[in-house]
C-alpha cells in the first residue's frame, strides 16, 4: 500500500510521528480525543521526502552533519543554501494536486516537522506558519515555503545545538480551517516560571494568537489553581496591537484600545478546565494555543508538552510518601550537575540504605535505598521534609548547608516559615539518642581529642586506613561475576559509609577550633582574615594531588621534547600513547606514578559510572600542556601555596596578638589546630572516590563477562544498568532466579535498555537549570532569576578573601577546557576533578557552594580570590568579559 500523502485529522494516531511530523501528530491525537480541533488535514512528510529527492541536499546534510553548534555563520550559511534548493525544486503533479484539493476557505498552513513538539524538546517557532491563506495556488505556495523552513536559520542552529541529526528531520504541513478568533492565546497547564503542577497560565489578547505567540503584544495574563478554579492572579496588558484576517487572504495588524480584560472569568475558568482534561489525556503538563470565535466557541489549535520543567522526584516503588514534600539536589551540593549514570545512580541507593542503618532506621531492600532518597533528570534528591519539620534538623541542617551550599540554606529557612511545612517533630530526644550512639560506637569524643592533643595520631591512623583500604579493596582473582556483584552490593551497603567516622573526628576538632578561635576574636578579627588561616593547609588530599600533578609538570619541563609533544600534540592521542607506554620517559613514569596514587579520581567522580582517570588520562594530559604555559615563576602553584600557608601562619599571629593574653595564647592554639587537622576535610570523599573506583573495577569485569555472552556490546554498557537489572541478567544466563524483591526484570534486552538510556542522559547533559530545592507539586522556590542588580554586581556568598580583576572564562566542562594563566574561573559548580585548573586560576565565581563547599577550601588554599553561590553566573557572565571579583565582600562586578 502507498504511503498517502494526505491524512485527515481523524485518521492521524500519536504513533505516526515520522509521517505526519510532531504538530499534526498532536492534533490528530486531540481531535479523536474529542476535543475542540478545528478540522483539517495534513500533507504528510512521504511528499516533503519525493520533492527534497530532487533537490540536492546531500551535499548540505553531510556539510551540517560536522559543522559545530557554535558556528553559525557556517551553519546559515548552509540553511541559506537548503531554503533555496528546497524552493526550487519541482513539485510532482500528484503532490500539487493532493495540495491543491486541499484548499477549502480561509486556511491556516503550519509546519509540523518530525522534531518537533516532542516529550524532551518543543522546536516552538523554529518553522513557519501562514494565516488565512485564500486560495489553491495560495496553499500550495506556503506549503512549498513550509518545506523550506525546516532550514531556517533558527531551526538549524537549534537542532544543532541539541545534536539532531538533520538527516532525521523531515517535515510535513497542517492545513487548519482559520478561527476568525475575536480572542485568543497561549495556556500552560503547569506554571513555566515555577514549575507549579495545576496551575494554568494564561495569556490572552484580542484577534488572532499570533500576536500572543510572536510577542508582538502584551497581553492580559492570568494564573488559575486548577483544583478550585480560583484565579490566584490577574494582570491586565495594554494590547495595543491586534492581529486580524483580511478578506482577500493574509493578515494586518491594526492599534486596539481594549479597555478592562479581554476574557471573562467564566471563560478564564473554562480554560483552564480544558487544559486540565488536556493534560490528563497526554498524562503531563502542555503547553496550548486556544481561540474564541465570534460566536463564543472555545476551540483548542495546538497542545504540546511543556519541555522546560523538571521532573519531579521519584521515590522507589515501595516509597510514595503522602503530602508535600521538599527535596534538596544532592548531587548539586556536591558540586555535579551533569546527570548521574544508571549505575551511579544504584550505587548511590545502596549506598543510602548504609546511611540509614546509622540513623537507626535498616531498609528491607538495599537496592531501592533509604527512604529519603529520590531522583529525577538522573540528578539524586534528599526527602528533607521530616528534616525540616523536626526541632533538631530545622536547626541544624541549614547550618551545615551554610558552609557547603548556602544558597540552598536561605530557600530551606524560608520554607520553614510556611504553615505547610509546619514542625512536627519538637522532642530533640530521638535525635540526640542517635546522636549519642553512633558517638558511642564510632568513638567520635576520644578521637576528636586526642586529635586535637596529638594532631600527628591523626594523620597516621589515616594513613593506615588509606592502606588497610587498598588491600581490602584488591579485586579476587577467580570470582564469578556473581560473586563479584555479591562483593559490590556488599562493600557499598555496609563497609563503605562506616569508613567515614574513622577520619570525621580529627576534620571536625580542626574545624571546631575554627569556631572557637571565631567566638574568642568576637570583632577583633576582620572580614576575611580567618579565611587567610585556612590558606595553603597541609594534609589535604586534593590539594596534594594538584601540587602532585604541578611538580609532574616542572620535571617534564627539562625535557624540551616532552614539552613540545605535550603542547602539539591533542590529549586524546596522548592518552592512547600513554596506555601503549609509547610516551617520553619523564611523561610515561611520571604519569604512572602520579595515576597509581590518584587515578582512582575523575571529573564527576561521585558517579561510579564515570571512567577514572586510570582509565581515560585525556584530562589530566590536558592540564599538563596548561601548567607546561606557565612561564612566570612568581605564578607557580607551589610558590603561591608556599605563599599563602606563610601568610596564613603570619595571620595566626597577628590575631593572637590581637586579642592579647591568656585569649591570645588560645587563639593561637586554636588556629594552630585548625591548621594542622581541618586539611583532613578531603579526605571522607577521597576515600569513598576510592571505593567507587574499586567497585566499577569489578563492575567492568562483570560487564565483560556480559560482553563475552553476547548480552552487551561492550563491557562500559554495564553502567547504564542497574545493579538488580545486572543480577536478572547474571542470574538468567547462569540458570538461576534472582532474589525475589530484589531485582525488578528487565522489559527490553540488555542492548535496547543501554541504548534508551544513553539517549535520556544525552537529553539531560543539554538541561542548563537544576533546581537547588524543589517540591513534590513541581515548584522551585528559587525560580525567579536573578538579575543583575544596577550597578552590574553579582552578589554571593565570600570564599576566599581578596580582590582580582581579570578576564573572565567560562567553562561549563573541564575536560579539554584551556584556562590562560591569570584568567578568572566561572563555572557552575566543582569537584576534585576541576581543581587542576584552580593552579592557574585567577579567581573563581561559582553558580554554587557555601565558605565551606569543595571549590571555596581549595580557592582558599591556593589564595585565590573567590565568590561562590552566584546565581546564575555562568550566564550572566561571559568569557572574555573584564570581571573584578571581591572575595571579602561577596561581589563580582562586571565590565
């Protein structure tokens, strides 16, 4: 049977997609639906296909297929070439034909393209439309102009930048009997600016909604509560200017004065109903286009879903608490906004059951996990509701948060204030009981002291857990895969998170002097001056491996053939001639022994999923070649470090001096202490990093075995399951059953499942927003931007004393990222895996963080200007713009 090249609306199925493109899709699905559609019909993509046959594409689509997203004079250069080739190519008789049959009355024609209106990406606007088109030649002409505007400049850049293939888009047309709207608009069924689930917004104007879509027109807006149709807010637009059809065909648009709304409540209300039945059909919020008529008639021309917002978390299936609820983005927090792995995502579930079982509360089910956590767009959310409702986590954890992300501590104070949220928790009892406890068990009172008698004691006990660790951690060489899946889900439910109280006592007596030393100034230290203490701080792990990975640098800066291959050559190549130990000597030792030490590490390196840089040093090549540009000697990382531990210690000084006595004698005790126990901050990460690492180990050996089986195309595919999906697998291939409970079965083989969520990562590697806090009915209370104040300063919170005015850069990747000596570091956020690039940093303007977040102890340690918690830095900021960042004050003003 042919492939039709004309379908009317009711003969249209949501799976036939690829024929008739995203929009006609949509109406076709409203329209058998039962909905207000006005009718039509739509010119399907098998016409787009015959007539772009002859136009000679080929050469353009293989051009744009290795153009970058970032060069768009190229990439229009190359749409201009597709527009003209598309619109002179011939039209064969039975398309014109078909078309041409299709012109009955004023007609609205639409490009509905096969990428377009999708789950993850609306493509709104990208294509064009044409308004009360009269006529057959007039309809065949714009939707000839329809074809060509899959290649405006706009819609290629926009697939470009969200890695669509152009050969994948084909588009098909909408030819739409005109409502004559007297009114009409835009509706959201969910608030785009908040992420408010039910509750519509509505925008509404006077002619026809193109004058709302375009912008051209400040309509009147209003915003309803759904469940009781209460309008919450009413704002009314001038609408000046109304867009309205000409008799002839076409349209003009003419100066209104419009006195009062445009709409009645009762019309308000019923637009909001039938959004809401229209988000209960397609099972999540849209985003609609609606028309009134002269008569009264409300008809509905377009649904499509509302791709900005983010998914709300999601419990495990046995976990769907009731109520409102708060979660706080922990991978956030850590530094991470790029979505974690399948498998990084289990690990951590395991994980948080250990946590649970030390707060007392054992889980049924070690792989679903505490049932605090949750996830959505692959980022990881702690239930802080019972937190924030109880006497003792009200208190305490916006506190801690005020030194790790304190931005995130300013929206919890504030959701503590509403009713809602009310506390329901007032004895401080249960919580001291297990505060009281794990103290007891951990020996946290007697190690903290004697950490602050005998700092030394410290750093030993953590050096014979580091090497305990390694042993414990060696892989068993004839172990089955399940038996190696047992030691995983073994080591990260029960021996992995018991491992941090044993370093926690000495960081945190270090810290606590801190506190004293801060109480014991009162307002004889001033802003910024206990900051200076904490520069160049001994016995931190990462600040060891940069210095590591900086002295690497000056020894292969003797060799004037090491450096020439290191600055010519791209890392990738380097890398791989690393793993064949092909590199000169200084560079092939030196990179060995410095990856022995720390290739247990990698950017994103909470995920388990992600390759340490054992396995992939392109990173770290990368950050040799930048160190290797540093030629001025008073720039060098180990002379500022140097620099700023001798300020540090002048500092203790001086304020002891300050408060004079037997105060000042304490001060300096205090600040001594802090000095030489708070670097051991690092070290719980580093050795869970360590764990992480030990266990992929073992999880690409499983994924080999699965390989070897014909059950996965390459052992890496491992990570984009689960640890139960893993077991189903493992358990079916070796003839038994997984435990019941405990490993959900798959639905598709092992290949489409990795294939899927390969694609759902790459979807969210592009998401540039994760809400900090978010709430179970899709509200983020940190919604509204925030904008740049008048006098161009972008406010924090301080990190890292002193002021530098420099040239910005951007870096949103640190991977391949090339930072000039000198330049300031802007980013969203950072791990251990970016603090190479601090070593010739400027300053640093991080999106998050608190004083005591990763980025604000290293900025610190390397005396660095640094300003961390900036909203939306990375955005407001540009690279290559002049910035001057005060690390005292919390300011970072631009040009």
């Amino acid at each position: 049977m042919p492939t039709p090249l004309i379908l009317k609306f009711d003969d249209i199925r949501a799976e036939m997609l690829p024929l008739v493109g995203g929009k006609a899709a949509n109406l076709g699905v409203l329209t058998t639906a039962g909905f207000p559609v006005p009718p039509g019909l739509c010119v399907t993509t098998e016409a787009y296909r015959r007539v772009t046959e002859q136009a000679g594409l080929d050469d353009v689509l293989d051009a744009l297929a290795v153009t970058r997203a970032d060069d768009v004079k190229a990439l229009n250069e190359l749409a201009a070439r597709a527009r003209a080739l598309v619109l002179s190519a011939p039209v064969p008789g039975d398309i014109a034909e078909a078309v041409r049959r299709s012109a009955h009355g004023p007609v609205a024609v639409r490009s509905s393209a096969t990428a377009e209106d999708l789950p993850y990406a609306s493509f709104a606007g990208q294509q064009d439309t044409y308004l009360n088109v009269v006529g057959e030649e007039a309809v065949l002409d714009a939707v000839r102009r329809c074809w060509a505007s899959l290649w405006t400049d706009r819609a290629v850049a926009y697939r470009a930048a969200g890695g669509i293939d152009p050969r994948a888009v084909r588009l098909a047309v909408v030819v739409q009997e005109m409502v004559q709207s007297e009114i009409a608009g835009v509706m959201f069924t969910a608030n785009p600016v908040t992420g408010r689930r039910r509750e519509a917004v509505i925008d509404a104007s006077p002619g026809l909604g193109e004058a709302v879509v375009s912008g051209a027109v400040n309509p009147d807006h209003f915003v309803v509560d759904v469940a009781t149709g209460r309008i919450t807010e009413r704002r009314l637009g001038d609408k000046r200017l109304a867009v309205r059809s000409l008799s002839g065909g076409g349209v003009e648009r003419v100066e209104t004065a419009v006195e009062g709304a445009c709409v009645t409540d009762a019309q308000i209300r019923a637009l909001a109903e039938l959004g809401d039945r229209v988000e209960e059909h397609y099972g999540s919020p849209q985003d609609t286009e609606w028309a009134i008529d002269p008569g009264g008639a409300l008809w509905l021309t377009q649904s499509r879903p509302i791709t900005t917002l983010y998914p709300i978390p999601r419990h495990s299936a046995s976990e769907r608490p009731d109520g409102m609820r708060i979660y706080f983005c922990f991978t956030v927090a850590q530094g991470l906004y790029r979505p974690i792995t399948p498998m990084g995502m289990s690990a951590f579930r395991v994980l948080s059951s250990s946590v649970a079982d030390l707060v007392g509360t054992p889980v049924a089910d070690r792989l679903e996990g505490a049932p605090q956590f949750a996830e959505a767009g692959g980022r990881m959310f702690l239930d802080a509701t019972g937190i924030m409702r109880s006497r003792v986590g009200r208190a305490l954890f916006p506190r801690l948060l005020d030194v790790m992300e304190a931005r995130s501590a300013t929206v919890l104070r504030g959701l503590a204030g509403e009713p809602r949220f009310s506390m329901t928790q007032r004895s401080v009892r249960p919580a001291l009981r297990r505060l009281v406890r794990n103290a007891a068990r951990f020996r946290i009172p007697s190690r903290a002291v004697r950490a602050l008698l005998d700092p030394a004691s410290a750093h030993r006990r953590a050096d014979r857990l580091r090497a305990a660790l390694r042993v414990r951690l060696a892989s068993p060489v004839d172990a089955s895969s399940l038996q190696r899946l047992d030691r995983v889900e073994q080591i990260l439910g029960t021996r992995a998170i018991p491992l941090l109280p044993e370093i926690f006592p000495g960081a945190a007596a270090g810290f606590a002097m801190l506190g004293l030393a801060y109480r014991l100034l009162g307002e004889r230290a001033r802003p910024g001056e206990l900051q200076t203490v904490l520069r160049g701080l001994p016995h931190n792990v990462t600040t060891e491996m940069d210095l590591a990975l900086w002295h690497l640098a000056e020894r292969i800066r003797a060799d004037d053939g090491a450096v020439s291959l290191l600055l010519g050559t791209p890392a990738a190549e380097l890398a791989g001639r690393f793993h064949a130990g092909s590199l000169p000597g200084p560079v092939q030792k030196g990179l060995a022994g410095f990856l022995e030490v720390y290739g247990v590490r990698a950017v994103a390196e909470i995920d388990l999923g992600v390759p340490r840089w054992s396995e992939d040093p392109t990173h770290i090549i990368g950050v040799l070649a930048n160190y290797l540009r540093l030629e001025d000697p008073a720039l060098a990382p180990d002379a500022l470090f140097a620099r700023g531990a001798a300020e540090a210690t002048a500092m203790i000084r001086t304020l002891g001096a300050r408060a004079g006595g037997v105060r000042g004698r304490a001060v300096r005790f205090a600040l001594g202490r802090t000095r030489a126990l708070a670097g051991l901050r690092e070290l719980p990460k580093f050795i869970v990093i360590t764990v992480l690492a030990a266990m992929r180990a073992e999880l690409r050996t499983i994924g080999a075995d699965l390989t070897a089986r014909g059950l996965l195309d390459s052992p890496g595919d491992i990570f984009s399951l689960t640890l139960g999906e893993v077991r189903t697998a493992l358990a079916a291939v070796s003839g038994q059953s997984a435990s019941a409970g405990t490993a959900p079965p798959y639905p598709v083989t092992l290949r489409a499942l990795v294939s899927e969520r390969r694609e759902e990562s790459a979807r969210e590697l592009r998401r540039r927003h994760v809400p900090r806090v978010l709430l179970s009915d899709g509200t983020e209370p940190e919604a509204v931007a925030t904008a740049v104040p008048v006098d161009g300063a972008l406010t924090g919170t301080p990190a890292s004393a002193g002021s530098v005015t420099g040239t910005a850069r951007v870096v949103l990747d640190p991977v391949g990222a090339h930072l000039e000596p000198g330049e300031i570091l802007v980013c969203p956020s950072t791990d251990p895996g970016w603090t190479p690039l601090f070593l010739t940093a400027g300053g640093l303007v991080m999106e998050m963080g608190g004083a005591n977040s990763h980025g604000a102890v290293v900025a610190r340690e390397y005396g660095i200007p640094a300003v961390v918690g900036v909203a939306r830095a990375s955005e407001h900021i540009v690279t290559g713009q002049r910035i001057t960042v005060d690390g005292t004050s919390g300011t970072v003003v631009t040009g």
